[in-house]
C-alpha cells in the first residue's frame, strides 16, 4: 500500500466532472465510464493518450505516493492530515491554463501563486516523519540519472526530486504526446474544457489517495476541508 497526499476538487466541482469525463475514471471511488472523443481524436486515442494520467485520477501532487514508515499507522496519517487541513485557510488560484511540460499536458496556474507554493513546501515537510525510505528499486524509477543535482538531493531527501524551488503545480491531463500532435491536442483540450480553464481554482481542500497494489489506480481514501470542516471517506 502506498499513500499520497493530492490536491485535487471536490467530487462535484464542475472541473473534476469534465476531468473524470477526459480521463475516463473518477478518483472517488474509482467508476470508469467509455472514453470520449475530443477536437480531432477519437475515443481510443483519447483513451491512448491519458492512460498514464487516469491510473492517477485528477490531482496535484503535494506529497508523492510513499509507503509508510514502521510503528505508523493509515489512521494516524488520516488524523494528521485532518489536523493539518483545518489549521490552514482556504484561498484561491486566480486563474489555470493550459501548459505543455515536458511533453505531457496540464493545467497550472497562469499566475505564480506564494500562497499555493507554501502550503505544498508546508506538505512535504510536515508528512516526511509519515514516509517510509525509498527502495533501490523505488529510487530507480524515479530516473535519477536524468535529474538536476538539485532535483537528485531532493530525492534522496524528501523522496521526490520536484519539491521546494522545483516545485511547479500541476494537474496532469496526458501522457506525452509527440511534437507533432500537440498543436491538436492543446485545441482538443481547450475545446473540451471550454470557459473551465478561465475561473479560479479553489484550494479547500487536501486528499488522500492510496494505492492498495503497486501498479493499482489511485483513488481517494479521504478528503480533508481546508479551515476544519468535517472530513468526509471514500473508501
């Protein structure tokens, strides 16, 4: 079983709905439903080309999938991250696009964020007494010949080389997709989200996702309202 702690909207929010319609598969409680088709793709491109990104469901990273260290407990990294949530405010993103980042598409914030990018210093930090050390195997899969020396000491630090000073907010929506489609692609995106990707994003709240088998979809175990409000399960 691995843990992660994802931002990601809340199951009704209008942009988890057009997100779970693009991935195929909802976070909260794992329904799959037929993959669509978008702008110039057909459905089984679509379902090609988010593969990756539907095992994952919608989200953000704040503190990547890591499995616990000894003497902790699922219950007490609930409770943690219920008492974690509820001493922060909420806030909102002004604005989200669409963005390109090393091949793969996502939304990030148009605008930096100080706010957004503290509460995911603030995440990863407060859970690592939560994070089991991470396995040769583990540390392999992560690439780290291909990494900065910054983003390698943050890996074998904190587990995750994209933390601090590389962290860039993002909600992945693709796998890569090859230079030559990604014109149509970004069009596809943009047409199927439509006026979505011109509101803010409401950050209020964190979510725990498991994996209960390596190689399992994601999905969310509990979500945690930013300012104290009652946590709500899901699995």
């Amino acid at each position: 079983m691995r843990y992660a702690i994802y931002f990601t909207p809340e199951k009704d929010d209008p942009l988890a709905r057009v997100a779970e319609r693009w991935l195929g598969r909802s976070a909260f409680g794992g329904q799959t439903q037929a993959p669509s088709a978008a702008g110039p793709f057909s459905a089984a491109e679509i379902a090609f080309h988010t593969a990756a990104a539907r095992r994952y469901g919608f989200h953000a990273t704040l503190k990547a999938p890591f499995r616990l260290v000894e003497g902790k407990s699922e219950a007490e990294l609930t409770a943690a991250l219920s008492r974690f949530a509820a001493e922060r405010e909420p806030f909102a993103v002004e604005r989200i696009e669409l963005a390109r980042l090393d091949g793969f598409f996502a939304l990030v914030p148009a605008v930096p964020s100080p706010q957004l990018d503290r509460l995911a210093a603030d995440v990863v930090t407060f859970f690592e007494p939560f994070r089991a050390p991470m396995t040769a195997k583990e540390m392999e899969r992560r690439n780290p010949d291909g990494l900065t020396p910054a983003q390698l000491k943050n890996l074998h630090k904190w587990g995750y080389p994209y933390v601090f000073e590389e962290f860039r907010f993002h909600m992945t929506l693709t796998g890569r997709v090859p230079a030559a489609e990604a014109a149509r692609m970004e069009a596809a995106i943009d047409e199927f989200f439509g006026p979505l990707l011109l509101e803010p994003l409401e950050i209020s709240s964190l979510a725990l996702f498991a994996e209960p088998e390596a190689g399992s979809p994601f999905h969310v175990k509990s979500l945690h309202a930013i300012g104290g409000a009652r946590e709500r399960k899901f699995a």
